[in-house]
C-alpha cells in the first residue's frame, strides 16, 4: 500500500521531472541536498509543511497540487501533523472561495 509520503514524493518528482528540473536543482532551490530530494521522492523521508511548501514554490505550484486528494490516504496513519495541517489549508481555501 502507497502511503502519503510516498504518493506526495510521487507527486514531487513528476512535477519537477514535468518542468526539466533536476533534483540538485530543486535541492538547491529550497536549500537541502539532493539525497534529501530523492528521499522525499521515495517516501523515504518525511519533511514538514514548511519544507512541502518551499517545495512547491521552488517547482512553481500551489500545495494542493501536491498534496494526495484520495481520501484513503488521508485515513493513513502515516499521515502526521503536517498531512493534517494541508487538510487544514484546503478547507479553509474552500471556504473563503465560497464566501468572495
């Protein structure tokens, strides 16, 4: 079974692949190392909100695009504080759509 990490590292590396990024570019960018990249792409690591949102401005997206939407991956126990806290942000991204 695909774990959150692991399909928000799926996630990262198909868009950094899509936009010709390397992972020593991204690395760079958001500033870690490279083996820290491949590890958050493999599910190997896990990083916080603040590291997934660097992420995604360094690659140009917003976090939703990012973040798994299927909802069994949101019941995974491997999904911790930072998982929760994007659950969060999409909510209340929701809400203000819906009340402007």
């Amino acid at each position: 079974m695909v774990d959150f990490y692991q399909h928000l590292g799926r996630m990262i590396r198909g868009v950094r692949e899509r936009k010709g990024i390397t992972q020593s570019e991204l690395a760079s960018r958001i500033g870690l190392n490279r083996t820290s990249v491949s590890n958050f792409e493999a599910g190997r690591q896990r990083f916080s909100a603040q590291t997934l949102a660097r992420i995604a401005a360094a690659l140009g997206v917003s976090l939703e695009s990012l973040v798994p939407t299927d909802p069994a991956l949101a019941n995974d126990r491997s999904m911790s504080a930072e998982g929760r806290w994007m659950s969060t942000v999409k909510k209340s991204k929701s809400t203000r759509r819906a009340t402007t």
